[in-house]
C-alpha cells in the first residue's frame, strides 16, 4: 500500500494555528452562540460531483481527476485516474467537524475498471489528519484488494466504531486538520468511479463566542432578492430590503460604519438609471432606501410629489442598425420602447410623456439603451454582441411641470466597448459620510446627496476592488489584474504592494488595525500581511475553474473580517449549480469551518460590530504557515 501525500503547500511545515493577541483596547461583550445538536448530518461537500470535482483535490503518483457520464443513474461521477506503472492516485477532500461528536457512517458508490488485462488493482478509504507538522493516518478501510476487469458498480457502508469516533474526537480537539481520501492502486493502470460520497456524523456543534451582525444577499424561490440581517451564526434573520421584481440581484453590500444603514449595489431598478447597476443605501431600522448614484430613484419618483411634463425631440443615428433601442430620460414614469433608430445618418423623432419636473434649471440626463452587434477589430465584420448596452446622450433637459420641452437633436453614438456602466462593490468611508465602488473597472464615490467623484486617479486599468483603510488615515489599497496597489484619497496611481501575477486578488476586506487583508483568489482565501509581505493560505476548498460554472461567479468571494479580527464570513458557490453559501473561518483555529447559510440561495456577506478603540499598539501573532513571500 502505498500511503498518500497531500500536496497543499499549508500543510508542509509550521503549526496549523493562528492566534490573535490584542493588548490596550475596548471590546463590546460578545454574544454567546448556542449550541446545535444534531443527528445524521452530512459533512462532505459536494459529494454527488453536481459541480464537478469541486471541494476536491487531487494527489499521488500519477494520474487526474475528472467528472465523467458513465451512463450511472446519478451521472455525473468522479473518475480518479491512475496510470503510467505502478502508483497510486486518490481524491481528498478536508472536512471540518463539529465540536463533539457521537457517532457517524461513511458511505459511497464505487466501480473499479481497467481495459488493461494485466492490471491489478485496490481501492481504499483513509482519514488522516496534519497537526501543523506531519501528516499521520487516522484509519483506513481496504473497501477492495486484488481485482482485476471491472466490478461494476458496488456500495461501501461503514458505521464508525466508538474506538474511531474517539479517534476522529481527539483530532479534533488537537485543532489537527482532518482530511478524507479515496485512493485507487494498480501495477499498470485503474479507473476507480465514485459517487454519492458522504459522511453523516451525530453530534454538537458549539460556536465560538461572536459578536455583531451580519448582512447578506438572499434569493428567495420566487427569485426576489433581499437583504439580510442575522446574527454571525445566522439565527435570527430579518429581511431589511426585498427588491421589488423578481430576476433582479445584487452586487455587493457594506455596513455603514454605525451599523445603521447597509450600502448596497443591485439592478433593480435598470432601464431607469445612467447605470445598469446603482449604488442603494437602506436603514436598518425600517427599510427606508434611497438611491445614491443617480437619484432620485425609480421608487422615489413613483411616490409622487412631483410635478410631470412631457420631452420630445430628435435622435440622430451616428452607430447604425440596432436590434432593440429604449430612450430614458431622469424622473420618467417609464423608459420609451418604442423608437427605431434606423440606420447610420438616419433620424426619427420621438414623444415621452409624465416626465417628473426635478426643479428649476436642473438638468436631468437621457439614456440610451441599446443591442445590437459592432465591429470590435475594425475587419468590417461584425462580431461582438452588445446586447443591453448603454449609451449617455451629451445633452440636458430641463423638464418644466404641465409643459412640452423640445430637447432638439441629440445623437447617438454607441459604443464598441458595448459599456454596461455596472456600479458593483460598494464600500463606506470610515466616517460614513461617502460611499466608493467600482463601474466597469473605474472607481467612483458618491456622497448622500448623489454627487459622483474620483477617489483616486489612476491610469491602471481595470480596478477590481477598492477600499478605506479602517483606520481612517486616508490610505485606499485597491487591485487590478497588475496587482495591488497603495494610494491616498485624491491621489494618483499610488505604490504597488504587490505586482505581477504573484497574485490574484478578486476581493478582500481589511483586518480591523489595517495591518492587512483577507482576500480571495476566486477560489481559496488567504492573508496577507502589508508590513512584511507575508502571505498564509487560509482554507484549502479545492474549487476548479469551469465555463459551465462561470455564471455563479467566483468559487469564494466577499471575505468579511470580524470585527474582533478572529474570523471571516465569505461567500462561496455550492455545491449545487443554483447558488451559493456564507461560511464562516475560524481565524484562531483553522480547522473551525462552518455553514451560515444551507439552502444556496445566499450571495455576498458584510460583518458589522462595534470597532474596537485603536491605540496604535493592536498586535497580531500569526503562527501558522505562509505560502509566499
């Protein structure tokens, strides 16, 4: 037998354990989270392979992994791969476990298979588990030994003895990483395929101490999103905010630093906006929402209060042909569907009536929204699809109550960068008076009167995230696919921290002294320390990349630090192709992983408490293993 090495960098030296020591401040009392006992729950994720081999590593002497149809009646099933001479090739997966534990059963589908008449094979089941140092075996089970041909499919079933429950118990308590494999041997080359893999333990599940709240996005089955306020242990959940229509989402959410208010980003109310998506903010306390980029907002003008005129004018076609083309213009009961633009140098007139008049000698903006196919490589040919494409026309309108305005000729133009000005990532000042995000790759702030400006200027393209450090001195990190970079509020490009593809950082949050950040990869999360450089891998989820998979976003995003600086909620993608999950991490003890949410129907997640007073000696000790640099 051969006995298998996890290839993790984690778990290659060092102690699997971070411990935060805080000296000389304030903290509010935390609220203690009850205790969940349970019977027969499920601890494999993604077991069934709906989502590929997500939650699935892979390691051994030569061979893969992949999800094939093998015409089973739950396809798709894992296929672990071994070839190449004599070796081994297995699956592995770390399962994070409840505080005590009672019992448990291990159970799976299998079928060894081989077109090799030479091949001898085995397969066989393993815990094992890394305390920091080394990797040690926990138990095994020799499901089959000696076998040649194809078995077909057979089922293995294993009800835990209390000798293995103390086993898996003490790991536990000794903080040790445990891990699950499935491993097929051969002298040539084995197929083994796996299915409904699964771990039902009995037990209690204590949750640390937390405090503050949470607030998150919620799909329901109607498919209305709303956001969610819970505690950190996601009992107690309370919608603050529903959207309105189903098929709408969101697009990131942040507590203001109060906790009374919760900015979020969303496309609710598009086509009635120069944004596809707008920044909202809503209080907690009653729901009231507003817009703030681009108000007044579509709920604010239908509540009346305003008096309404009527615009009519001329378009200009400067773009050519269109496949559907709407006219907004600012405070209109609804966007006018109806214009053709016809072709290039063609023009057509146009009515909208029940224009909300905004007050004297204000301009109120018109909007294009358009689909069409342009030439994007300058070939003749069209080949880039701009479907729901925005345009902003240069020309005001002052709309007058109980009169006609003529707006005159206003061209459009299009675009061949097909631009669908998505506000996304909201993200609050540290004195809550502003509220920063990012439209396609630009960041933007805007004040609680509407006014949009530049936090920074920079000339890197593509900013994916950007914020205020917590501490308040004006320091913004933001990332772009060329790293990450440290500026100020009103300055320029700023420093890199980080360059290259040394990185990949899709989201991050700030730890509470802005010493340094959580972010996710898109499919891990890690820590970064700003004043050393130094770089720890904090989950290892094993989540893969596949077209198919794409429109659920990235596999882990939205870290969300504690306001302690002890754990991280974070979204993250099923299992199971409709949505995705909030977890939390145990920062002190990185083998605390824990479920929030269950029913994948939750998105993004922001953690609100009250900050703990900085006196400048805030000091973290970080013991487990750096990755990098």
């Amino acid at each position: 037998m051969w006995g298998p090495h996890i290839p993790w960098k984690r778990l290659t030296t060092g102690v699997g354990l971070l411990v935060l020591l805080f000296f000389g401040m304030t903290t509010t009392r935390a609220r203690a989270m009850p205790e969940d006992a349970f019977t027969d729950r499920e601890f494999v994720r993604n077991g069934t392979f709906d989502v590929k081999f997500d939650d699935w590593g892979a390691g051994g002497t030569s061979g893969w992994l992949e999800t094939q149809n093998v015409g089973a009646a739950t396809d798709p099933v894992l296929a672990i791969v071994q070839m190449g001479g004599q070796g081994n090739q297995y699956a592995w997966q770390q399962i994070y476990l409840p505080t005590r534990i009672t019992g448990g059963r291990l159970s799976l589908d299998y079928r060894l298979s081989t077109v090799n008449p030479g091949s001898v094979g085995a397969f066989s089941v393993h815990l094992y588990q890394f305390d920091g140092r080394q990797t040690t075996p926990l138990m095994a089970w020799a499901v089959l030994s000696n076998v040649s041909g194809d078995t077909g499919w057979r089922t293995f079933q294993h009800t835990l003895t209390p000798s293995e429950v103390g086993k898996l118990q003490a790991a536990r308590d000794r903080g040790s990483f445990v891990y699950l494999i499935l491993q097929v041997q051969s002298n040539l080359e084995y197929t083994a395929y796996v299915d409904n893999v699964s771990l039902r333990l009995s037990g209690t599940m204590v949750y640390p101490d937390m405090s503050g709240r949470l607030a998150f996005g919620h799909v329901d089955d109607r498919g209305h999103t709303s956001i969610v306020v819970a505690r950190p242990d996601g009992s107690a959940p309370r919608p603050v905010w529903t959207a309105p229509d189903a098929g709408s989402t969101v697009f990131g959410l942040a507590w203001r630093p109060d906790g009374e208010a919760i900015a979020f980003a969303s496309n609710h109310e598009f086509p009635y906006s120069r944004f596809r998506s707008d920044i909202f903010s809503v209080r907690v306390s009653d729901g009231r929402t507003r817009r703030l980029t681009h108000p007044p907002g579509r709920a604010e003008i239908q509540a009346g209060g305003y008096g309404k005129g009527t615009v009519t004018g001329r378009i200009y076609n400067n773009f050519g042909p269109v496949t559907a083309f709407i006219i907004y213009i600012q405070g209109a009961d609804q966007p006018l569907g109806s214009v053709n633009p016809g072709q290039r140098g063609d023009s057509v007139s146009f009515t909208l009536p029940n224009v909300a008049d905004l007050g004297p000698n204000v301009g109120q903006y018109i909007t294009f929204v358009w689909s069409g196919r342009v030439d994007s490589n300058g070939d003749g040919v069209p080949d880039k699809d701009c479907t729901g494409s925005l345009s902003h026309a240069g020309a005001l309108v002052d709309v007058r109550a109980g009169q006609t305005v003529d707006v005159g000729t206003i061209t459009f133009d299009g675009d061949a960068s097909c631009k669908k000005y998505e506000a996304s990532y909201p993200v609050w000042r540290p004195d809550g008076r502003r509220v920063g995000f990012v439209v396609d790759g630009v960041p933007g702030v805007v004040d609680d009167r509407g006014r949009l400006d530049f936090p920074f200027d920079t000339d890197v393209a593509g900013v994916v995230r950007w914020a205020w450090s917590p501490t308040g001195d004006g320091t913004i990190l933001y990332t772009a696919p060329t790293g990450l970079y440290r500026t100020r509020e009103g300055g320029g490009r700023g420093t890199p921290v980080v360059q290259g593809g040394m990185l990949s950082i899709q989201d991050f949050d700030w730890m509470p002294d802005g010493s340094g950040i959580v972010y996710s990869d898109g499919k891990d999360l890690f820590y970064l320390d700003l004043g050393t450089g130094r770089r720890v891998q904090l989950t290892a989820l094993n989540l893969h990349d596949d077209p198919a998979l794409a429109p659920l976003g990235a596999a882990v995003r939205s870290p969300a630090v504690s306001p302690d600086g002890k754990f991280v909620a974070f979204d993250r993608r099923g299992p199971g192709r409709l949505g995705r999950t909030i977890w939390v991490i145990n920062l002190q003890n990185l083998a605390e992983m824990w479920p929030v949410t269950t029913d994948h129907r939750s998105l993004y997640v922001d953690w609100w408490g009250p900050t703990p007073v900085q006196r400048g000696n805030y000091r973290q000790y970080v013991g487990f293993v750096t990755v990098g640099r």
